[in-house]
C-alpha cells in the first residue's frame, strides 16, 4: 500500500452529503478521512477508500474510528451524547466537544442554555401533557409550536397547534416535547461560523433562508437586511461560539421578527447546508474551514468571491432521476451542481446548486432555472 | 451496494494528480471515476472506491476499464497509441480520439502536423546520427537542443547540445531524437484551451509560466504580455484545437521571442499543470470542463474570479516531509494548498498552491511563502 503520509487522519460520524463534501476538501490538504458510514449506499462512501462501516449509536463503532484517527467529528446530530463523554472520558478527541455538540441534539437543553446565557430565544416550555400545553398557552397564546427534543430536522418533528383541542392529540408519553411561541417572522436568516480549538472565530456572510414545509429550499447572500442588523447576527454568533466553546463550524439558525427583533432558532455543530454556498462563494468553504478548527490550524478568509451568492437545494419529488438530466441542465452558465450520489426520495436532499452573481436575483435565477431543468415535472418554483 | 444512477461513467487511464483533481470535479456531477492505476500507491487511488488496478501499455487492462465506462480519458501520455486505435475500432468511445492523442505522444509527429499545418514552430528536424545533427547545425547553429520523440516530461528527454563534440557521444541507435533550434525566449506561456465533442471551445486566461530545470514551477495570470499578444496565442491555441479535432483540456505551450513571435512548443491533450490555477482561479475548473466535453456536455464559462491568480509547484526535494507541516503553511491567507497524496522524492510533483490577488506579484507572494514553509530547508525562491 501506499507510503504517504497524510497530514492528518479525521473521522467523521456519518456518511452523508456533508461527510462527502468535507472529503473533497480534505483532499486538498492530504487528510486521510475516514468516514463512518452505513453502507454503501451513503453519499461519502463511494468516494474514499477508506470507508469504516458501522453503526453511529453503537459505542463499539464510534471507539474502533476513534482510535484510527486523530480527531473524532460529526457529519450529523444522531449519536448519543454518553458515548460521545465516553470516547472523551477515554482520551480521544473529540470536536466539537460532547458538552457543546449536546446544545445541537436537545433542543430544550439548548434553549435553557441560551435563555439562562441572556441569547434572545422564543418563549418555551417543556410539555408532558396537555394540561402543560394550555398553561404555556395562557402565557403565549394559540396557535403554537409543538417541537421534539431531539431528533427532529428537515420540518420532521415539527407541529403547528390552533388550540386546546389540538394539544388533546398528542401522544406525550415519552416527555420529547417542547411547546414554543409562533414568533411573527419577518425572514429566517442563518449565520454560519467557525471556530478554532486555538480559539480563532471566522464568520461567513449572512444569508436569508427561504423554507418550504420547514426544509431549507434557498439560501442567499448579502441577505437583504441592514448592516447593523447583519453585523448583531454576526456578533450574536460569534459570542455564542465562544460561550459554549464550539469547534467547527457552527451554524446559527435565527428569525427576524418583523420589529427588527433577533431570535436563536437552532444551533447545528457541523458544515451545514446554509454554508453550501461557500464552496464557490467564498474563499474559504466552509468544509475546509471546518476541517482546519478541529484540527486546531489556522482558519482560511470567509470573504465573498461575488457580490451575491445563492444555492438551491436539489430535494427529491417522486419519481425523479435528475441525474440522467445532469448535461443540459450544466447549460446555465456559472451555476455550479452538486450531486450527492443518493438514491432519489421524495424529500430528500440529492444535491445542490450555487451561483455567483452581481445581483441576488441573477444568482437565485441562475440555480433555480438549473433546478428547473433536473425536475422538470415538479412546479416552478415561486418566491 | 448503492442504488444510486451515476449521471456518467468515465474511465481514465492514469491514477495520478490529474486523476485525483478530476475525481474532486467528478463527485459534484455525480459522475462514476474509474481510475486505472498502478498501485494503491498512486495519487488517485485512495480518493475513490472504483480503482481498478492494471498497466496503461496492457491492452486487455485498457479494454477492461472501457467496457465498463462510458467513456475513456487521460491521466497521461504513456499508453501506447496502437492500443488505442484497436480499442476505438472495437466501438470504444475514447475521448480525445486516439489521432489527436497522437500529438501529444509523439514530438516529431506534432512538429511535423504543425508545420505542415503552418501553425508556427521551432526548426526541427529528425536526426539519427552526428552527421545529422551536423547537417542541422549548418542551418540553425550551435548550440542546438537534442529532444526525445516520446516518453520526455519535466525536463527528461531533453538536451543542449554545445558544438559537433557533443553530437558524437549522443547514442542515436532508437531512432527517438529531434534536434531542434534553440529559440531566443523572451517568456514561455501557456494556453490552456477546452474543445467539447459537440466543438464548442473556451480558453483559460493565458498564464506565464516559470520554469526550473525543464519543470515548470510557478504561472501566473494574467501572463502580462500585450493584449493583442495575448489575443494571437488563444485564437493560435483555439485554431489547433479545431484543426486537430481536440476533445477535452489542451494546453498549448508557446515559446514568445524577443521579437514578439509566437512559437508552440508542446501540446497536452489531458488537464495540465499551467491549467491547476483554475480550480479556485476561475468559475469552472480545467477538471470540471474536461469532463463535460468529454461527455459532450455543455462546457462551463472560463472567466478568472480575481485580477491576478497564481500557482506554484511543490516540488520534492531530498526527505522533505511537506505534510508535516500543513498546518503551519496554512497561516498564509487565501493561499489555497493542494496535495497530492504521494511519497516525496527529489523532482517529483508533491503538490501546489493558488492564490488570487489583485496584483500578479502578490498572488505569487502568497505561494511562494506557502510553499517556503512546507519546505524549509530549500534555498528560497529568487526569480
């Protein structure tokens, strides 16, 4: 076999699109990565030779990548957090740490922490009944949100509550669940940043995310608010960062209210799809930058390349095959696709496409007339 | 295994640098790669799940990798081109076609196509004894350079050949030997071009390239020549393109005299060193294009994303270990690493680094510095 020496070995819990993408970056940098997939039908095992197959909630799985590797770190939230303090109480290395990785997977424990730091929040409550509903109801007012603890992502564990009835239909048994006040959005934004074992923090340009049935459709950069309110969400995310000492890239989920007010939505510890953009909007993407904090390296510039920047996400409808339509929808000058080498399924992401332009319009138009063209079948698409 | 449908399945005999690079263009288009490479050793290997493992001169090893692709391309020039002709009669699609291969393979054959062609090239002649090289020398004088027909990269192949003394201890016996003029160079540059199936056509910026021992060390874009000069070498570099019926990356070296003429060197017809600065240079990659024309696919726009791109070469030299020491070499900012995977070993092609800047000479500052921290004991770079 080979006699190179990589400059470093990550494993990554997860064999998805962002284990996929991370792999390409780390090629550059002559990491050996080695990912923790499935099966062969996972979107990164396809392109390493290294693929670790396994479970991501067995502890036995998550040990035998660990001990391979130099750094242990995370394409998704679903690994039980006690392994992960376990790996750590072991002495691997793990990054981001359990502890900050933990505000990703419990969404209550997230929205104490930041409630108890003083980071604007919505209103919340744990619920195990529907007494509990209507009392946070008094409080808040109907309709509300019903959210799962953990688990839940892609507008999967998600309900919208009109009333006293509604709350009456839930099945509360397992104390999963969150009752949360329907803020007045005005726009939903994401702000991604990343931070360095060292301490080092960089942040991408904010984007404007444009959600159908609660999946991330759009993102797109500038996001069209003002300086100063960019520059909270910047300053918002990167004091978070520092208070729960992440390491990676960390992605702030946050709504705007229509009085200009800030909310913290969700944490992701991870390269997030709000960051595909970077890839060939920024100068640094945000998987290469991930990649450099967990290894505690110096974190490349997140400077835009354009002065607009949009990525649509390719989600599967029926029973669509855009791969045979890759060649002609590759007509649209500048917009850049990326296939994640999955099985298509109504819902699931398949890939995505980014496009650089003057105008955030001309660069939303040019990924969504290339969206347009591998699924031909589905409805245009209407802002 | 996997139930996803790849958009296209391309074969490419070689496992090197340009097989790796391409596989990271390959992922986002949800194309299967099947590098042929020699050993898990090579560059390309341990980047993809589909390597077959065989020799680029064995027929039966090439016949296998096109039965089970789509089409066959190259990493390199070292396939034997008869074996190409027979797979091509066999009904394989090999893309360029085995005849315009040809010229990049065989030195006195493209001189010859060129001149006859009146594309502009140094004198040259075949020469298969001293008397030969005499004859020669009576028309173009001393000293005069000695070229290898075939097999000659990086300098090897070629000599300068001072006076009639040092034709007599030359051994001619195989027939491999062109003596050539030795041209007054004011500056070498390339053009790399791309021409897809269909005979669309787009060139790169003209880049200047650098050279030390016959390997090109650094380029720079733009290659600061007139604006009309540059003009002549990309309507030279596109006019051969369509003459040659080139499918796929070309890159065309010229040699630029004192006097401003313009004379090609070599041709390439595969993604080329002088062609690298495209990756994080400009909107499509030199990789990424060479598939879509290989597949007949529309070709993406060329445009440079910044005033100023350069690239510089890591080169081995003695045990320099550059992977130790990524990490450090990524302090420099928007300087963009690229390792290849191999051992190091003087002279062998470990990596290279790109940087875009407003100014030439900053984007090259930026490399050189990379690359003087990944290799510390080298002499630094005085150009």
């Amino acid at each position: 076999m080979s006699a190179w020496r990589p400059s470093a070995t990550v494993g990554v819990v997860g064999g998805g699109q962002l284990a996929r993408m991370t792999q390409q970056a780390a090629i550059d940098l002559g990491i050996e990565l080695r990912v923790l997939a499935r099966g062969g039908e996972d979107a990164a095992a396809s392109v390493s030779s290294l693929t670790t197959y396994g479970e991501p909630d067995s502890l036995n799985d998550l040990r035998r990548l660990a001990e391979a590797c130099d750094v242990l770190t995370f394409d998704h939230e679903l690994v039980p957090n006690r392994h992960l303090l376990q790996l750590e109480s072991e002495g691997h290395n793990l990054q981001p740490r359990p502890r900050a990785k933990l505000l990703a997977q419990d969404k209550l424990h997230a929205r104490e922490f930041m409630r108890d730091s003083e980071f604007p929040v919505p209103e919340f409550a744990p619920v195990r009944s529907p007494r509990d509903v209507e009392t946070f109801a008094e409080r808040c007012g109907w309709p509300l949100m019903l959210k799962r603890r953990s688990g839940g992502y892609d507008g999967r564990g998600v309900r919208v509550l009109a009333d006293p009835r509604a709350a009456d239909e839930v099945a509360y048994g397992d104390g999963q669940w969150i009752a949360e006040a329907l803020v007045p959005i005005e726009i939903e934004a994401s702000q991604v940043v990343v931070r360095a074992r060292g301490g080092e923090v960089a942040a991408y340009p904010l984007v404007r995310t444009i959600q159908r049935d609660g999946i991330c459709v759009e993102t797109v950069a500038p996001a069209g608010v003002s300086p100063e309110l960019a520059g909270r969400c910047r300053d918002l995310a990167i004091e978070i960062a520092g208070r729960i000492e992440a390491v990676g890239v960390m992605a702030v989920e946050l709504f705007v209210t229509a009085r200009g007010e800030l909310l913290v939505n969700e944490l992701a510890l991870r390269p997030h799809n709000t960051g595909h953009f970077t890839i060939e909007g920024c100068e640094t993407s945000q998987f290469e930058n991930h990649l450099r904090a967990v290894l505690g390296w110096p974190l490349g510039p997140t400077w835009p390349l354009a002065p607009a920047v949009a990525m649509r996400n390719l989600i599967g409808s029926g029973f669509n095959e855009p791969s045979e339509r890759v060649g002609a929808a590759l007509r649209v000058p500048g917009a850049h696709l990326h296939l994640y080498g999955k099985e298509p399924a109504p819902g699931r992401k398949l890939g995505h496409v980014t496009a650089l332009a003057e105008e955030a319009e001309e660069a939303l138009r040019k990924c969504r007339e290339t969206i347009e063209i591998l699924q031909p079948e589905e409805v245009p698409w209407a802002p």
